[in-house]
C-alpha cells in the first residue's frame, strides 16, 4: 500500500531534519563566547582543573569528531554530561521528561474535549453565548501570552478562590504513587492510588489549561469553520434527502469531513503548546523539561541544550507522524492520492 | 386539485433571506404529479427548478429559505407542516430524488457502501417489518441495486470511494440510492447532464427502463426539449419562479401558447435540441428585484401596457393546456 511509502518518507525526511538540527545546534552551541568549563567550575578554579574538565568532556578535540563522538554517543544512549547536574544529559532528561509530557498530554486532552465540542456548538448556534464565548477565547488565546494566562488562573483559582493549589506536581503531604511512567496521573491510576491521581489532578488543571488555551481557542475556531462548510455541503443534503435522520448525519456525516482541518493543525497546536510550557512551568515551579532546559540554555550547558533541543525535536516528529497516520486514515483523499501518485 | 396526485405543490412561494434583502424566487408556483405519472419540468437556469423540488423533499434549509405561502402536499400530507419523523418516514419510501450534480452528492470520506448501507437501513425500518434487517441482508440489497444499475463488480464498487469513481459511475451509484428503498416517486433533477453527452445518453435510457420496470412516477427535470418529448406525458414550463406553461407534451410542442415556450421551441433546432434559451434575449433578472407583473415582460417581444402591472393567472386554452399569459385573456388562443 502507498500511503505507508508516503508515511515512511515522511518519517525518513523528519529524522533527516534532526540531523540537521542536531548539527546546527552543535555548531550554535559550541561557537558561542564563553567557556562552558569555566562557567561551570566558577572563577576560581585552577586553569589546570579547567583544562582537564575541557578534556574529559571532549573539547579538546577537532569539532567535526566531537560532533561524531556526541552522535553515535545518542545511538548507545549517552547524550553526554550536563555540566550543572554532572550526570548524563539522557539521565536528566528521563528525569525532567515525563512532567512535561504530562503536562503538554493533559493540555491536548483540553483541546480535544473542549475546542473540539464547543467548535460543533458553535458552528450548530451561530451568534449564540457559546459562539461568543468560542471568539473570545480564540481572541485571547492569540492576544495573551500563556504564561499571563497562568498567572491570571492561579491569582484567581488560587489566591482569590483558594480552591487550587499554586505550584507543583503533588502536595507535600501527598505520596507520590511508585514510579513507573513517570506520569503521575497514569501512575496513580495504576497503583489505584485515587487520593495521589486526585491531588495531582488538582495540580495539573491550571497549568495545562494555560498551556492549552491557544489551542483550545484555534482548534475551536477552525471546527465551527468546517463544520458550517460541511454543513453547505451537496452531500448533507443528499444524505437528508435518503432520509438519513438528523442525529446521524451530525455525528457521521458531518463530523467525519470536518474532523479533517482540525486534525491536520494538531501537529502544529503540540509544537504552540510545547513552547508554551516552557514559561508556563516556570510560573508554575513545574519541574519539567522547560525549566531544565531554559538553566542549560544560561550555563552554556551544551549537552543538555542539545538533548533537550533534540528530544522535543524528536516529540515533534512522532506527533507529527501519529497525525499524518490519522489523517489519513480519516480522509481517503489523501491516501489515494498517495496511492495512485507517481 | 387532483386527487391522486402523489406531489400536489399549491401557489408555492419560496424566499431567500440574503445578503441584500429577500430574494423571491418562487412566485406561486403550481404542479402536480399523478400517481405513475411521467412529468417534465423545464426552464433556463436559474429559474426555480430545484428549488421546487428540494422543498417537495422537505430538504430545503430555512433558513435562509422562507414559505411565505402555498402548500406542498406529498401522497395527501403538507410537506411544509411535517413533523420531521413523518417527513423521514416518505423518504425513499414515498419520494426520492436524484441530484443534479453526482460528483458532489456523495460524501468523500465514507464508502459507497458506508452510504448505501445507511440509506438501505433507515429507509427499510418503515417499510418492512419482516424480521431484523441484518447485515448480509442490507448488502444483498445494496448489491442487487448496485447491479440494477448495471454497475460492473458492485461487491469492489461497495469497497471504493466515491473519489475513486467516474462521474458516470457515481452518477449510478447515485440512481442506485435514489431507488434502493422502491419509491412511489421519483424526482430526477437533470440526471447526467453534469457528465458527457454519450454518458448522459447511457443514464437516461438506463433511467427509463428502470422507472418503465418500477411503474413509478417522475418528474424529470431538463433542459434537453428532446428528451422531454421523447420521455414524459406532460410538461411544465417555468419562467424565473412561475409556470408560465403547462399541458400535453405533443400539444405543447404543436402548439406552444406561451411567447416564452415560443422562444424555447423556436430556438431548438428541431428535436436535437440542448441549449435553452438562446433564442431568447436578455437574462434572467434578479429575484431581489423581480419583474413587475408578468416577470417575462422586459424580454416579451409582445408585451403589452398591463404586462408590467399584474401578474397574468393562469388561464385554460384547451381541455389540457394552461398558459399565464395575457395574450390569452378574453377568449383568444
Ligand atoms: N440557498 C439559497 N440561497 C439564496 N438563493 C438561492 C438558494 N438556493 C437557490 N437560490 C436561488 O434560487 C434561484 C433558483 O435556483 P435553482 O437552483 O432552483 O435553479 P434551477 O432552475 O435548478 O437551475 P439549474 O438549471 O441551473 O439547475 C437561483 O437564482 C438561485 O441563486
Ligand atoms: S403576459 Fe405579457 S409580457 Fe408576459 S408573456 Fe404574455 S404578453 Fe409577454
Ligand atoms: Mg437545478
């Protein structure tokens, strides 16, 4: 079958762009002023223990074989050491992932079961409160950086109202749930443990919901545009002629067609969101990636910037991949044209 | 009127609200189809024709469709007072239609067979109680039907994309749908005439021996005079949202009454015919600013003072011919 080529080379094209990537923040990070060594090791350091940090961690050495030693490095799973930390880049990064990944999943999920309906609400009651509401958020989710969102969430929900927690993942007093994906509302879930996934869930709502308000806003916006499209189509009407009845022909034969805009941006509201995490956990003392990364970004710490970089690189290409798939599989236009393509 | 008439449409006026303010296009319009009948409806583009016949099915949207007057009564009930559920129970069953454009009346994103499966299940629930439709049962149908249409390997056909199908294919499959759940009435709005002139060829006589076999009624739709007269008992003209004319399809072609039918005839090289109209000059106006009186007048060749004041009735000019028209008024014809 074609369409798989077509997913294959996608994915091919996707990997070959991280290479890139990975060379041009090599180069970006190493040609920067400034000596990572020294900045790690602070300014009173010997000259002698700076050049043997220099070369333990490799710096000594011509740039294109540092470069070949970092990557085949990747393939065995050693992203090199963080300077700020002294581990290895990965361990950190299995370390800071997961809370990210939580957070940015849990802000999708906001996308989906909040843009997504009141898209066909809007689209069903033009003009109606829900359609104003629609706009407003799309409004603000362009208008209002995320992280002024965030602070807005927690000045009302927690310091006015009291009824969320400000920052953090868990409570102090609560235990966290063993660890086993990393994500604590799933590993709650499987420990069965519903005091620690509620109050992680308490933790969660405000921060995702800052991060996810753009995309809430545009996936919103863009189903109530394809679904009134739809809705004009020859189709629906057809199908109402054969006496399909109401109620299937919104859930079926509309929203099937207008499911197809809204998921083919999705790829572009994880990437919006992932770096609207990056400030959003810093409001929220989230202990995710985005802090971790924004620390290397200061220190100079090129490992970590460069695992970090690569990694959401990496996130971008499998949502990317997961979108092309379902896509696909929701619009058979774009499979058959790949199918009788070339 | 009629009193086995399966479509008795009364003085049916439809408007649109649109941007510029309310566009009147259908202006009284009245029409029947008896029981197996075979009707013709013809009129330039533009004039109402579908329109008609979308609000027969009860599918118009409203808005921004308005009834401001008439009425459409479907086997004796009023369409545009239905209930919904009553309204989807005479779907396929009592009425059904073909569409003008085939290559859009299919939904992309589902299989031929996704969408006749549903139009065999939600149709058959009000016709036959006979047991559970199952699953083998509502295909063997929709491949019984699909093969009616002379449609090659229907079991592959019911696997495909409407994308992965000719117009003249789909313009079958389309057929197929619109008779699977055996209508008592067919409405066929200028079937083919978006595909090629021997494909058109193919699906009309495909149609007729079809609707010949069924002894159902239509109310064919075209502006193809020859098929008209090859194909129905009766015809209607239509003129910008009204019937001007109606009557015998052999005494309209003998002797059209109408200066509009007149033009249409005349501007037909004999039999042959497609274009419409062309003999005709002017357009068509807009119905946000239609015509006064007769909305023929500003292209009437003869047109007379009262013509732009009232709209002509329609008057009878022989036992089985009525013409709105003015010429006509006063014992003349
Ligand atoms: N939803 C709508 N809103 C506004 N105007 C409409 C709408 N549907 C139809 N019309 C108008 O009604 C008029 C009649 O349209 P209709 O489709 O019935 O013409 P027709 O006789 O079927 O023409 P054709 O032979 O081209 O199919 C046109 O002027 C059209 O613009
Ligand atoms: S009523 Fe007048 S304008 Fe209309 S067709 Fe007859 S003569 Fe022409
Ligand atoms: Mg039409």
């Amino acid at each position: 079958m074609r369409f798989s080529y077509f997913v294959l080379r996608r994915w091919l094209y996707s990997i070959l762009v991280l290479f890139g990537l990975s060379i041009l923040i090599f180069i970006i990070a190493r040609m920067l002023p400034g000596d990572p060594a020294r900045l790690a090791l602070g300014p009173f350091a010997l000259q002698e223990q700076v050049e043997h940090l220099r070369h333990v961690m490799g710096m000594d050495k011509p740039l294109p074989l540092q470069y070949w030693t970092y990557i085949t490095g990747i393939f065995h799973g050693d992203f090199g050491l963080s300077f700020q930390t002294r581990r290895n880049v990965a361990l950190d990064i299995a370390h800071y992932l997961p809370a990210t990944v939580e957070l940015v999943l849990m802000a999708i999920v906001w996308v989906l079961v909040l843009g997504v309906p009141l898209g066909v609400l809007a689209a069903r009651y033009k003009d109606s409160w829900v359609d104003n509401l629609v706009r407003v958020m799309a409004f603000i989710g362009v208008a209002v950086p995320p992280f002024v969102v965030g602070l807005f969430l927690q000045l009302t929900f927690s310091y006015l109202l009291g009824i969320l927690p400000t920052t953090g993942r868990l409570s102090l007093m609560t235990p966290a749930p063993p660890l086993r994906t990393g994500l604590l509302l799933l590993d709650s879930l499987i420990e069965g443990d519903f005091s620690a996934l509620g109050d992680a869930l308490k933790h969660i709502i405000l921060p995702s919901f800052a991060i996810a308000m753009t995309g809430i806003g545009q996936i919103a916006r863009l189903t109530r545009a394809s679904m009134s499209d739809v809705a004009n189509q020859d189709y629906i009407e057809a199908s109402r002629g054969f006496g399909i009845p109401n109620r299937v022909i919104a859930f079926k034969y509309m929203l099937k067609p207008a499911s197809i805009a809204p998921l083919t941006i999705l790829g572009l509201t994880f990437a919006s969101e992932l770096s609207n995490a990056f400030l959003v956990e810093t409001v929220f003392a989230w202990p995710g990636l985005a802090k971790y990364g924004i620390r290397a970004i200061l220190r100079k710490d090129f490992n970590a910037v460069m695992g970090v970089v690569l990694i959401i690189g990496l996130a971008f290409v499998i949502v990317n991949l997961i979108v092309d798939i379902l896509a696909g599989y929701v619009d058979p236009r774009i499979r058959i044209k790949h199918e009788e393509g070339e | 009127m009629e009193e086995k008439a399966i479509l008795d449409i009364r003085d049916l006026h439809v408007w649109f609200r649109v941007y510029e303010g309310v566009s009147r296009v259908l202006d009284g319009v009245s029409l029947y189809v008896r029981g197996g009948e075979h009707v013709g409806l013809v009129g330039e583009t533009g004039c109402g024709k579908t329109v008609a016949m979308k609000t027969a099915m009860g599918i118009l949207r409203s808005p921004p469709a308005l009834f401001p007057q008439g009425q459409v009564l479907l086997a004796g009930r009023d369409v545009l007072k239905a209930a919904p559920i009553e309204l989807l129970r005479m779907k396929g069953k009592t009425i059904s239609m073909i569409f003008q454009d085939p290559l859009s009346a299919l939904n992309p994103v589902f299989t031929v067979g996704q969408q006749i499966f549903d139009v065999i299940r939600f149709g058959h629930r009000w016709i036959r109680d006979d047991g559970a439709l199952t699953k083998t049962k509502v295909r063997g149908i929709a491949m019984e039907a699909l093969t009616s249409v002379q449609l090659p390997d229907p079991r592959r056909i019911l696997s495909l994309y409407p994308l992965e199908l000719s117009g003249g294919m789909r313009q079958r499959v389309l057929i197929a749908m619109a008779l699977v759940n055996r209508p008592r009435f067919l409405i066929a709005d200028e079937p083919g005439s978006a595909l090629d002139v021997t494909i058109q060829a193919q699906i009309l006589s495909l149609l007729k021996s079809l609707v010949k076999e069924a002894g159902i009624a239509v109310l064919l739709i075209t502006h193809d005079l020859g098929v008209v007269r090859e194909t129905v008992e009766r015809v209607y003209i239509m003129y910008a949202g009204r019937v001007v004319e109606e009557g015998q399809t052999v005494e309209i072609f003998d002797d059209p009454k109408h200066p509009y039918t007149q033009g249409l005839l005349s501007s037909v090289p004999r039999l042959t015919g497609e274009a419409l109209a062309e003999g005709i000059p002017g357009t068509l106006s807009d119905y946000t600013e239609a015509p006064s009186g007769c909305r023929f007048h500003p292209r009437c060749p003869q047109a007379m003072e009262k013509c732009a004041q009232q709209k002509p009735p329609m008057v009878k000019v022989s036992t089985k011919q009525h013409v709105a028209c003015y010429l006509y008024h006063g014992g003349g014809g």
